[in-house]
C-alpha cells in the first residue's frame, strides 16, 4: 500500500494498493490486447473524443482540441460550452456485466471465454509488512 500524496496516514482511504502481476499474466493482457485493439479501431467502438489510456490522445492534444473547438465557436459568433469531470473511483463503478455483455457482442467469442476464465473468481490480499488482510 502507497500513501497518497498530501492525505492522512491514519486513513485507510488515503492508500493506494499495488497489485502485483506474475510475468505470465502480464505477457498474457499484452497479447490480448494486440487482438483486441484492431478490432476496436476497425469497429470504432472508442468514440474519438475519449481520452484516457488511448495513443495520441494525450491531455495536451485534448488541450488542442477544444482549444481549436472554441476558436471556431468564438470565430462563428456561436455559443460555446464545455463540460468537465473528474469521476471518483470510476473504475470501481464499471458494470462489470455490462461490461462482459458488449465484449460478447463486439468480440469473438474466443476472446470473451478468455476473459470471462481470466476475471472470474479472482480474489486478493493486503501485506503490510508481515501482516496479510482476509481474501
């Protein structure tokens, strides 16, 4: 567990877990995703103005982006309006069925049984020093 920056050591939501992954799992989620990736851009199941863990979409040419976006709005005399949100935990939110749902309908189903067998019934545990958490 890390200490977030700036937060109160004797709160337990102020640590960050780290989590482990054997090489094998690692080499595993790589292959996956070079699978899963051509499938995505040919399909265009990420929408263009998605940000977050993508190759060139970068904060800075999201920056450029709607910096450009108003530019024109202003340049047109038209309104402009920007929404922007920071979601707490939101991969924590993720539904997971959902989730599995869209990956059966847009993946091949090899691929779903694969990870359907990957995420299911994983389980972890907390170390701090000698000291181990439940499952």
């Amino acid at each position: 567990m890390l200490l977030k920056p700036g937060k109160d050591p004797h709160q337990t939501s102020s640590y960050r877990p780290i989590s482990l992954l054997p090489i094998l799992s690692k080499i595993l989620e790589k292959l996956i995703y070079s699978r899963l990736k051509p499938i995505i851009e040919k399909r265009k199941l990420i929408l263009d103005h998605q940000f977050g863990f993508r190759n060139k979409h970068s904060t800075i040419e999201q920056s450029q982006r709607l910096f450009n976006e108003i530019l024109v709005a202003l340049e047109k005399k038209q309104y402009c309006t920007a929404l922007f949100m920071d979601i707490e935990k939101a991969f924590d939110k993720v539904w997971h069925e959902g989730l599995l749902h869209a990956i059966r309908i847009h993946f091949p189903r090899q691929i779903y049984n694969l990870l359907v067998s990957y995420l299911r019934d994983r389980t972890f545990v907390v170390k701090i020093k000698n000291t181990y958490s439940e499952i």
